[in-house]
C-alpha cells in the first residue's frame, strides 16, 4: 500500500510542478522526504512460512492426536 501512495505524491508533486504552484527545488525536497522503500521481504516471507509450517503442524497433530 505505501507504494500506492508514494505513486500517488509523485504524481502529485509533478502536476505541481508543472502548474507552476511548486518549483523544481521544492519538487526535489518533497519527494525527499519520502524515499522508497527497500524491496527486501525475505525475513517476512520467512516468518510467514515459518507460522504456515507451525499452524499444519498443529492441525496434524491435533487430528492425530484425537484420531
């Protein structure tokens, strides 16, 4: 969702621009306040396998267990 809206400002700021309402400088310094953020989600793909693993290991056992 935050690439949504980081899509969303740029956009904006260049319409801006354009209109003349903000000039290049500014332009450069909102679109610096907002950086893009990293696309590294190895750890969180991790923990959700991780919890997938852990809930079938649970059903599974539960099933085996009152089998």
């Amino acid at each position: 969702m935050k690439n949504a809206h980081l899509r969303w400002l740029q956009q904006q700021a260049a319409e801006w621009r354009g209109k003349g309402i903000i000039s290049e400088q500014q332009h450069q310094a909102i679109l610096a306040l907002y950086p893009e953020p990293a696309n590294n989600n190895w750890g969180q793909w991790l923990i959700y396998a991780f919890a997938a693993v852990i809930l079938g290991l649970g059903i599974v056992l539960f099933f085996a267990y009152n089998w």
